[in-house]
C-alpha cells in the first residue's frame, strides 16, 4: 500500500532542528585530506592531550573486575559521591550526591535541563555570540531563543540589558562560563547581576560549565554557588575538555527538585544512563591525585599566546580570550562575511576555522579558531596566512 505524503513526515517537534555547521565544515575538511590536501585545522573543539593514563588504567580494571553490568540511571553511587565533593570544594555548590545525577556527555545534560525546563512558547535568554548546538535544544522544546549581545551587556549593565530583551514568555537564561567561542569569562560581580536578574524574574538558569577548568585570566564562579540560585540553577560539566575524555561520553549535572526529576527521566528513556566501566574510569578522574588539570592550563595559555600573536600581527584584531581554548579574531581585512572569510582562510592558506555567523548574528565580521592543537600546526598555520592572505 502506498504511504502517503503525511504518514511519512518526520515529527513537527524537530522542523526548526537544524545540524552542525561545525560538523559540516570538518566534513569537507576530511574530504580535502583525503585527496591529500595540507589543512591546518583550527576548527575544532577537541583538547590536544591524550586522555590521562590513570583513567586508562581505570577502566581496564573495571573490565578485569567485570564492572560491566547495569548501573543505576543516575549514576554509581561511588562516582556521585566523589562529584558531590568536588562540586563543594571547588565550585561552591552546596550539593549532596542526591544532586547529582552523571550523563552522556554535556550534551545530554543540556537535554534533560532543557527539555525539563523550556515548554512550548517559552523564551530563553542567551548571550551571544553562543554555542551554536543551543538553539537546536531549544527549539527541540519549541521554545525561542532570545540573543543578548555579550558587548552589550558589559557595557550597559547585565540587569539592565537582561531587562531589555525580556518577554512576558521569558522562562529561562543559559549561562555559559567560560564561553564558546568568545573566551569570555563572567566575573563574580557578572554573574551576580544575572543571579539577581533570576531571581527577581523568577526565572530558571542552564548554566554550562563545560571549560570551568580552563581559565587563564579571573575566577571560574559557578552561578548556581551564589545566594538563592541552587535551586533554580540546573548546571552541567562534562569530563571531555577537563581530562581529555571527549569520546568517553561522560559529564554529569546537578540540581535540586523539581529539576532532578527531570533529569532522571530524560536520561532513563533516552540512554538509561551511561556506561558502567566509563563510570568507573571517571571516579578515577575525580580522586586520582595529579598534575593534568595544571598542566593543561598552562600548556593552553602557551598555545593562546602564541595564536594571538600571530593573528594580531597579521591584523586579524582579537583579545585574549580569558577562558576555553578559542579565540575569535576579526576578519573583516579579509571579509566582512565571516563564511567568505572562513572559506578564503581554508581555499587561500588551507587554515580551516568556523565562521562567525554560526555563532549567532554578534559573531559576524569574525571567525573562531581553536588553540586546543600542536604548537607545529600553530606555527605553520600562521605562516601559511602570511605567505597567503
């Protein structure tokens, strides 16, 4: 029997639910090495280290040990416990292991805060330029995203900014610290105001602290530390940029009630949590004593600087960026549309970067590259733009 026109639509919810331009431009960076094309990628998001042997280690001894079995959905109450305790020594959260719940990755913990919070028809406030993959979260939700210029909001005031771009339909704020692909790192008295903003709106925050280990200027503050806001906080962190564990999948979130629900429902019927030997490795991470994290950072600021450098010694204008591993150069000297000028980048000097559009209408004129690789390629790309822009 035929199928009709309508029975074979994919479901309304996911018609504004778009796929990653990054993803698509490190598609066609694979196709030019593969015809054996010199790129020096600068577009991705991928720390440069290997994953720490310890946590190698772990894992391997969970599958010796035969930890292979179900675990709970929320987690190994072993590896909740261990996050409880970091979240209150170096965040400032006051979390119990109830709080806490471990996921797939950040991205999944975006998901569930999300999908637990936003309804259709709500408004969500964002600072932009932002993570691109948001606006698909939120319109997975059928709810909007309103961008709030990241410039603006320093220069006029975060209360008096949020309040500008605020509806009636405002539900929540995403908060993310250091911030993908600017750099940006909110001060404490920053992320004060957006508290008090929250607070005084009755509004719920997202935060994201993906790169809260990765801060070379200021203070990491974890929004959700401060007076008034655990409760109406949901936070994810994620082990990929920290240790090095991108592909393990693994970060977790934490929250309170009704949110915690939420997330526990989100997880259970999309993933039923997450890999039990992962879990394992993770706990590693958590209480192994080492060096990685410092290591990590100063190795990052070497790559910054270097980067920066060369990029404002080429007139591609950037500040350093205080936080993560991007930088976000001006490129209107070689176009004033950030796809052109990432294509002529990759065409001219085969230096693959992200334009800045994707990032939202605040990032146009500019593109992101990623310090998280080797110095060599640092060293060539620069060279490459010299000979060629």
């Amino acid at each position: 029997m035929p199928a009709s026109a309508a029975g074979f639509r994919l479901a309304t919810r996911l018609d504004e639910v778009g796929f990653s331009d990054i993803v698509q431009i490190r598609n066609r960076v694979m196709e030019l090495r593969a015809r054996g094309a010199t790129v020096y990628q600068f577009e991705g998001g991928e720390p440069y280290r290997s994953t720490p042997d310890y946590v190698k280690e772990a894992v391997n001894s969970a599958l010796r040990e035969n930890k292979t079995r179900y675990a709970p959905s929320s987690g190994i109450p072993e590896l909740r416990r261990a996050i409880a305790d970091k979240l209150r020594d170096r965040n400032r959260i006051a979390a119990s292991e109830e709080n806490v719940i471990v996921v797939n990755g950040g991205m999944q913990g975006l998901f569930g805060a999300f999908q637990s919070v936003v309804n259709p028809g709500d408004d969500v406030l964002i600072f932009s330029p932002y993570w691109t993959p948001i606006k698909d979260l939120v319109a997975h939700c059928r709810g909007r995203l309103i961008l709030v210029p990241t410039d603006e909001a320093r220069a006029d005031g975060f209360r008096e900014t949020l309040n500008r771009y605020s509806t009636e339909q405002t539900r929540a704020i995403y908060f993310n610290t250091p911030a993908n692909p600017s750099g940006v790192v909110f001060t404490r008295s920053e992320t004060e105001e957006v508290a008090r903003f929250a607070i005084d709106r009755d509004l719920i925050v997202v935060a994201d602290e993906a790169y809260e280990d990765i801060v070379y200027e200021g203070e990491h503050v974890s929004i959700a530390s401060l007076d008034g806001m655990l409760a109406r906080t949901i936070t994810t962190f994620t082990l990929s940029k920290s240790f090095a564990m991108t592909g393990w999948r693994i970060g977790y979130a934490v929250a309170t009630e009704p949110w915690m629900t939420g997330l526990s429902k989100t997880t259970l019927y999309s993933s039923n949590g997450v890999s039990t030997p992962t879990q394992w490795a993770a706990l590693a991470a958590f209480t192994t004593a080492s060096d990685f994290l410092e290591t990590s950072r100063v190795a990052y600021r070497e790559r910054r600087d270097l980067l920066l450098a060369g990029l404002n010694e080429l007139g591609l204008t950037c500040a350093l960026p205080a936080g993560a591993f991007y930088a976000f150069p001006d490129v209107t000297s070689v176009s004033r549309d950030s796809r052109e000028a990432a294509e002529l980048l990759l065409s001219r000097a085969q230096v693959a970067t992200v334009p800045g559009v994707v990032f939202g209408p605040q990032g146009e004129g500019r593109v992101r590259f990623s310090f998280s690789t080797s110095i060599e390629t640092i060293k060539a790309g620069l060279e490459s733009m010299r000979r060629n822009l």
